[in-house]
C-alpha cells in the first residue's frame, strides 16, 4: 500500500476513535494532528489532548496507537504530546510503550 492510501486508511480508522467525555471523534475534534507516513510505513503524528488538564489523555493516547496498530501496512509509530500539562513524562511512557 503507498503512503498515501496508508495515511487514508490511518484517518479512516481514527474516525472511528471516540472521545468518551464529548462523544466526538478524535479526527473531528482535531486531537490527532501533523500525520505523516514513511516509506517504511512509520506513523509520526502530535496529539493534543482537547485541554492541558485533560482527565483521559493517557488512555485516549493508548486508543489512538492502538487503532493505528490496527492498520494494515503500519510498522511503528512515534507520538507526540502537547499542549498537556504532563506532556513530558506523557511522551516517555509512550516511548516506552511503543518501544515494546
């Protein structure tokens, strides 16, 4: 799949990620931003939480990765947080996830 069909399906699946507070999906609400694709099919993409003190940054973060896991053609993602008050020990523990 070229990158392009892989970056379609990525928003696709993330249209289906749902913000449990508002009900509205992270692509509309804008929380998923600057997604690139690689050659070698490597998601790089900034998320930002709807607000610096967000209650469910982390396991919206988890929900995200894992439906870009679950695109077919994807070999690794590197996620960044900001706008987030913990944003830096955020990034690590993403770090360490997809490290895994």
């Amino acid at each position: 799949m070229d990158q392009v069909a892989l970056e379609k399906a990525v928003i696709e699946k993330l249209a289906k990620v749902l913000d449990p507070e508002t009900g509205v999906d992270v692509v509309r609400m804008q929380l998923v931003m600057d997604l690139t694709i690689d050659e070698n099919g490597k998601a790089t993409y900034i998320f930002r939480p709807s607000s610096p003190l967000c209650p469910i940054a982390v396991p919206l973060a988890m929900m995200i990765i894992q439906a870009i896991n679950e695109v077919e053609g994807i070999t690794g993602q590197n996620i960044t947080v900001v706008d987030y008050v913990e944003a830096e020990k955020l990034n690590e523990m993403l770090r360490s996830v997809l490290s895994e």
